[in-house]
C-alpha cells in the first residue's frame, strides 16, 4: 500500500493500543514510524531492478521475523512501563501493515525465511482514498480532541476502513464471477483469471485472462448494464519459450505468477508486468537482452527497467466507465475479442 496509508494505519493502530497509557500524541508518532518500517526495504540495492521488484516487501514482510523483533522493538520504548503493551502494539501495527499489502496485487512475501511465495489478494489498489480518508480523519480527531472521545473516533476510523477492505473482497468475488460469464459468452478460454481494482475506487475492476494465444483484457464496473467486450493481445509465447531459463525471465515469470508478457521493441527484447498497468501502459517494463551488429541477442548482465506514459485521457474514461458507461480505454487497439481465443 502507498506510504500515506502505512503511515496513518500504523498511527491509528498505536492510538488504539496505547492511546490511553501514553498519551495520543507519542502513540501516533511511535505507530507511524513502525507503520513505515518495514517498507524501508526499498532502499536496498539487490543489483539490478529484477531483483529490487522482487525482493521488496522480502524479509522485511516476513511474519516470523516481525513477531521476533516487535519484543525487541517494544522493550526499546517500554523500559520504565509498558513494555508488554508496547510488544503488542508494535506486532499490531507489522501484522496490519503486511496485512494491507497483501490485500494489493504486488506481492508480499509473509512466509520468509521459509518461502519467497509472493501472496497477493489483490482486491484494493495501492493508492485508495476510501480506504486512506477514514483512518485520517479518525486520526485528526483523535489528537484534536485528545482524551476518549478522540480515541472512539480513531477506533470509528480503524472499524470504517477496516470494513471497506471486507467489501472490497465481496465486490472482487462479484466481479469475478460475472467475468467468467462474460469470458465463456465471449468463446474465450482463461487459463488464468487475474480480477483487480481499477486506480481510487472498487467499482471498476481490470479483467485479465492468460489464453492459449497470449491475453485478453476488459473492464467491468458493478454499475454496469451491457456486456464487457474484451480486446485481444499477443503475450509473446514463442519468445518465452525460447528464454524460459534466462534468470530474469525466469524471475519475472515466478513473481507475477504467469501474468506478463514478452515482445520486441525495436533491438531490444522486453518483459512487462501484465498486473499493475492496464493496455497499452504498464509500470514494470524491464529490457533483458539486445540484438548486436549481426542481429544476435545478446543478454543483459543487469536488465534496465522503464515505465510507460500513461494518457491523462484515462482520467476522464476511468470516471464514465466506473459509472458504467460502455467506453472503451484510451488507445484500445481496434477489434474486441470475439470468437476464441
């Protein structure tokens, strides 16, 4: 989750633990600092940006070693008083923390040391204000009003956005179902389904299905009254099959559990994270091999990542189509998926 949200969840959780012993003040700050703590992980450097991407929410996300270290960390600021409080304070605020990643698409690896899994429900996206706002706002009035009416508000805040991340389970089941409606009205086989929110809201939803031929994408909103067309892409097979034991292929292909893409792009041979993005603009974009002057490919030691623009045309259709509003994205190439494929 963005680090806004870290930062007031682990604030929130603090005041409800501790907001009665300490103070609201120290227990916001103390829960702030925790909350962000385990994402300082994205300031090390594994060696190339295949391995950054991947081993971000690592060790540092690892429920074995948080509930270690969160004793440590509470006899820290329990010395004179309330070190057992504390401990339990500061193990709320990592279990919550790792526990709103693993709502989003990423990947968080909850079981290191014993497995580099990367779980991921994949039902809110990263930056949502509808989860964020309540938590802020119980916040604010927790240190404005200070004393137990500030600590039922914060506690108002922790239940809304709590509840929102229920909801927003039951609208991805929702949604899933009807996709794989829509996908067998449509003659199209899925041999994976990926079903995740479009950006600030859990109204529209991105359906991604992996085809024998490559991938097929659409967008369905739960106000929506026509059918969802889907359009066609080619996902790159023939050269997968022929990099599947390059490391970093190889990598890409594990974390995002099958849901990228490979294509030439000019000299340059290029694998793309299919999960976070939408047709035809992704975030993860990383170039592992060149052809040199006779044309041969050539691999990267250390792959070079790029992100691709994104039309702010999308901001307009993301409103028309969460009002379901049958608009197709910005750049769509022409031709819905029909027939099978």
């Amino acid at each position: 989750m963005d680090s806004v949200s870290q930062l007031a969840l682990g604030a929130a959780v603090g005041v409800a633990v501790m907001g009665r012993r300490v103070g609201i003040v120290r227990a916001a700050l103390a829960g702030a600092v925790f909350g962000t703590l385990p994402d300082l992980d994205v300031i090390i450097d594994y060696g190339d940006p295949i391995s950054n991407m991947t081993k971000h929410r690592g060790a540092s996300h690892g429920l074995l070693y948080l509930t270690l270290f969160a004793p440590l960390f509470g006899w820290l600021l329990g010395r004179q008083a309330h070190w057992r409080r504390w401990t339990l304070a500061i193990w709320l605020i990592f279990m919550t923390h790792v526990g709103i990643d693993f709502m989003t698409i990423y990947g968080t690896q909850l079981g290191q040391p014993l497995t580099e899994y990367p779980f991921g429900v994949g039902s809110v996206f990263i930056i949502d204000p509808l989860y964020t706002l309540p938590l802020l706002m119980g916040l604010w009035l927790a240190l404005w009003r200070r004393g137990e009416r500030g600590i039922r508000a914060n506690r108002l805040g922790l239940w809304v956005s709590t509840l929102y991340l229920g909801w927003s389970l039951v609208a991805q089941w929702q949604v899933g179902l009807r996709a794989e409606q829509l996908l067998v009205q449509q003659g199209i086989h899925a041999e994976r389904l990926l079903v995740t929110p479009a950006p600030l809201n859990t109204l529209l939803w991105r359906v991604l299905a992996i085809t024998p031929n490559g991938y097929v994408e659409g967008h369905v909103s739960l106000l929506d009254r026509e059918p969802t067309p889907f359009t066609r892409h080619d996902g790159g097979r023939a050269l997968y099959r022929q990099w599947q034991d390059h490391p970093h292929v190889a990598r890409m292909a594990w974390f995002t559990k099958g849901f990228f893409r490979m294509r030439e792009q000019g000299s340059e041979l290029v694998i793309t994270d299919l999960r976070m993005g939408q047709e035809p603009g992704y975030v993860f974009n990383f170039v592992v091999a060149k052809r040199d002057g006779q044309g041969e490919w050539q691999p990267l030691a250390v792959p070079r990542q790029f992100s691709e623009g994104h039309n702010p045309a999308q901001f307009g259709w993301l409103w028309r189509r969460t009002l379901g509003q049958p608009v197709m994205p910005p750049n769509t190439p022409s031709g819905a998926a029909g027939g099978k494929s």
